[in-house]
C-alpha cells in the first residue's frame, strides 16, 4: 500500500462490495502462491503467507477507511486474537493512513463552509499530520492559536451500515451463528460507530468531559472551536507531545511514566465511578504524553464515548468485588443478571461457565482489589493472554459458539484491555484505590 494521498474513495455500495470481492480473490491468490512453492520445494513459511495476507487486508482497510478500520483497530489492541503479521500490520491503524489528497479537503471546506481552510484560517497546511479511521488532521492557525482540524473523509457515514452489513453474512458463516443472536452486538456496534461520525456530538461530549475532569491532576484536553466546526470538520487546540512509542523512545524516568499512569487510571475511574461514561477509545493514537511538570497526558478523541447505564455499572462493579469471586452463588446470580448463566443451561454447562467466569474475573479484577499495582510487570498482560489463549482452546467452549452477555460489556470490556495495555506499555506502578 502506497502513502501516497488518496484522491478518491470507494463511497458507493457497490464500489465497496468490488473492493471486499478484489481482497478476497488476491487472499486467495497468496494461499495458491504458497502452497505452489512448497509443492516444487521453494521456501514459503506460514509467517510469509500471514504477511502476504495482513499486507492486502491492511491495503484495502487503509483504502475504505470508516468502519472497516476502525475494525483493524480494535483487533489490534486484542493482540492474542490475530498472527502476528496482521497485528502489526493492523496496528498502523491506530497512528496513520494513507492521507487524502489537497483537492479533496478542500471541497470538504467549501461543502461546509462555502470557503477554502486558507480563507478560513491564517496558516492551514494542505498535508495531512496524522490520518486515521475515520478523519484526518491538519495543522492550522488563527489569531496566533494553534489548531488540529480534523476532517471527515467522505462517504464514511453512509458507508458504516452497509459495510456490517457486507462483513456480517461473512462473520455468521465464520462463527455458526445466526443473525438473531448478535444482533443486540452489532447494534451496539454500529450505534458507537455511527456516534464516531458525528463530530458535533464529538465537541459536545468532549468539551463536558474536559469540564468534569477539571480536579484531575495531570491531565490535559484541547479546547474546541464551534465556529469552525461543523458535524464532517471539527477543530480543537493543537496539544504538544509524543504518542506512547514515540514517548518512550525518549527513556522518560520511572517517575514520570507512574504519574502519566496515575493521571490515566485516575481519568478512567473518576468517568466510570462518577460520570457514568467512558472514553471508550484507548489506543495509543488517542493520547499524547509529555515529560514536562513530571508527566502530562493530553487526552484526544472523544468520538467514542461510552454512556453506562446505572444498573450496567452496578452490575459490572459488582463482579469485580473480591467477595463475588469468593461466594459461587452470589457469582452465579450476578451472572444470570449479565445473561452469562441462563435458566436453560444443562448442569455441566453451568458449572463449566462458573469455573471460567471465576478464574477471568479473579485475573481482571486484581488491579482493583489491591491499593496498588505494578503494570510494569509483564506477567500481568502475559497472564491475561494467556487466558484468552486457554479460553479460545477449551474445547467444551470451543462449541458453545453462541454470545453470552450484556452488549454493554463490549465497550467496557474493550476500554479496560486497551487501559490495561496502555499501563502495561507504559511499565507505570499506579495507586488503584483512593488515598483520602
């Protein structure tokens, strides 16, 4: 894939359903390739072929942009659920994508504004800083301010159901499903993605958060500018700092990446236990960290933001609780309430889901049952994949194919691996449970 800027994008169904049907012949092409050269005794390792395959995939995401990437991201952070191959290749997701082109921005400004981004702005540069899933960012200035602008690549709105709808006959096939019983996960699915489209929710939802997160040491939010924001252009301050690799390239002291630590886990507790809401996007491409006044974390990206329900948040806190781990029947009422356990299982099946879920929430709940905990132990993530691995090889498991649980945990659970894996990255010792 070439990262040269796009001067167009495949918008229509159709166009996108070509594009899906082209991946999936070229998919194919490279198993043929392979298995050709291992017939006639050539070197083909199954690495080279998991390359051959990430590459295309990655290609034709990078191509599409919108939901599908947004996809690639999401298996990215779950890193024991892909090769290798395809979560690195899937993992440039969350930094950069090929940009769009000078002429296509500017048509998405006069569309919105009825003038170019250089009458808008003092300075506006015509190449792109950063692009991602669903927009790019430009850097700006006006009245001596420095500015992100970030804008919508076209079509990706009209082009979320669709794409579900093209990918979902695939994934039901895959997984032996029917469509009945993921429909509660796609919707939650599509409902968060078609909310990441919408950036005049985005600075709403942002300019709140920031509000209520005031007291928070640490932490640091962009302001926005509504008057040069619309729902396909959303413009902020420019914040200062390194994503998380490039931070750490720099060796910042064990000082300051616990107190960038502490200021993220604060920032997740302080919006689940009071706010009721989540940051629901916690990539690395979503932060920025710097080393000044002993660690500072620059929080961007509130498209993705998760509203939990009252009784979700009981529920979930509730399973967390060191004394659910320890009281089966409480553990197995608290279950049936998630839609884990049901009345129609048989005994064994019962008993087979108690003895998971116990042995998942003991591992995941550990940081929140301790006044501290040390992230920068890599055991911890090591063990936690390890599960998953343990979980996906269980044979009984293995056959109960159909999803169990609130679609609510999706996002929740999502936040807490990518928090969890932020920490672990950043090797922070964070204090977990209040001090006052």
């Amino acid at each position: 894939m070439s990262d040269e800027p796009q001067t167009s994008l495949p918008t229509t169904k159709v166009a996108r359903a070509a594009r899906f049907a082209k991946t999936g012949f070229n998919v194919g092409t490279n198993y043929i390739k392979h298995y050709a050269k291992k017939a006639v005794g050539a070197e083909s390792t199954t690495e080279d072929l998991h390359a051959a395959n990430a590459a295309e995939l990655y290609g034709t995401l990078s191509e599409m942009k919108g939901s599908v990437l947004k996809v690639a991201q999401m298996l990215a952070m779950e890193k024991n659920m892909l090769p290798s191959a395809y979560a690195e290749q899937f993992a440039q997701a969350q930094y950069s994508t090929p940009p769009l082109s000078g002429p296509l921005v500017t048509k998405a400004f006069r569309d919105a504004f009825g003038k170019s981004p250089y009458q808008l702005f003092d300075e506006f540069e015509p190449e792109a800083r950063q692009a991602a899933s669903i927009g790019q960012v430009h850097f700006a200035r006006k009245d001596g301010k420095a500015l992100a602008v970030k804008v919508q690549y076209p079509g990706v709105a009209d082009s979320i159901k669709s794409d579900i709808r093209l990918v979902k006959p695939i994934a039901l096939r895959v997984m032996g499903l029917n469509e009945a019983q993921v429909r509660p996960y796609l919707e939650e699915v599509e409902t968060r993605l078609l909310e990441e489209t919408d950036y005049k929710l985005e600075l709403r939802r942002g300019q709140e958060i920031a509000a209520q997160c005031q007291a928070l040491q640490h932490l640091e939010f962009p302001r926005y500018y509504p008057e040069y924001s619309t729902s396909r252009i959303l413009t902020m301050d420019w914040l200062g700092g390194q994503h998380l690799k490039e931070f750490l390239a720099t060796n910042p002291s064990q000082e300051v990446r616990n107190q960038i630590g502490q200021a993220l886990w604060d920032f997740y507790q302080f919006q689940f236990n009071t706010l009721h809401r989540l940051h629901a996007d916690p990539h690395p491409g979503n932060f920025l960290m710097r080393a000044e006044h002993g660690g500072t974390l620059g929080v961007l990206d509130f498209g993705c933001v998760k509203e939990v329900p009252q009784d979700v948040y009981q529920l979930f806190t509730a399973l967390l609780a060191p004394e659910t781990i320890a009281d089966e029947t409480r553990l197995a009422a608290l279950l049936t309430q998630a839609n884990v356990l049901r009345p129609t299982d048989a005994l064994a099946m019962r008993a087979l889901y108690l003895r998971t879920m116990q042995s998942s929430l003991e591992l995941v709940g550990r940081p929140f049952r301790q006044p501290s905990f040390d992230f920068g132990d890599p055991a911890y993530m090591a063990a936690l994949y390890a599960l998953g691995d343990d979980l996906m090889a269980d044979p009984e498991l293995r056959k109960q194919r159909e999803p169990r649980g609130s679609e609510h945990f999706i996002y929740l659970n999502r936040t807490y691996v990518g928090l969890f894996a932020l920490l672990t990255e950043l090797g922070a010792l964070v204090r977990t449970q209040p001090t006052d």
